[in-house]
C-alpha cells in the first residue's frame, strides 16, 4: 500500500513540475482514498486482484468526494502506475 507521505512527495513533485496548488483540502478522503482497495468483508478482499486494487483507488480519487488537492489526477495517474 502507498502511503500518505509517498502520495504527497509524488503531489509536491508534480506541483513543482507542472503548476498547481500545494496542500491537501482533506486529509481523510485522502486516507479514505488510500485504504479503499484494501478492504474487506468476512475476511476476504473486495478487491482482489492489483488491476481491481488500481481501478478502486482511481475511481474514489477522481469522485467528488476526493481529497482535493490540485494536480490530484496528475498524482493518481502516477500512483497507479507504481
């Protein structure tokens, strides 16, 4: 699992590389984001191939619900991808 830190080292990097605002707007959605691949129900993944794992995390970060940090799809391409 990535994590937090790793996802806003790859945000600062992008940030500087391409333009955007620095900083998080909300930290749970992020971990929210983060953990959703990961879980599960009467102990088995709901996710349980890396292909799922990859589409979960992209579909709750581009929702309306993300962490909302600018350049965030920037970031969940790149992590994806990891």
């Amino acid at each position: 699992m990535i994590s937090t830190e790793e996802i806003l080292t790859i945000h600062k990097t992008l940030i500087d590389s391409f333009g955007g605002s620095h900083g998080v707007r909300d930290f749970e959605s992020l971990e929210s984001a983060l953990a959703r691949p990961f879980q599960t129900y009467d102990n088995a993944d709901l996710y349980q191939t890396s292909l799922d794992k990859a589409a979960a995390f992209n579909r709750k970060s581009f929702d309306k619900s993300s962490a909302g940090f600018s350049g965030h799809a920037m970031a969940t391409v790149r992590t994806s991808t990891h």
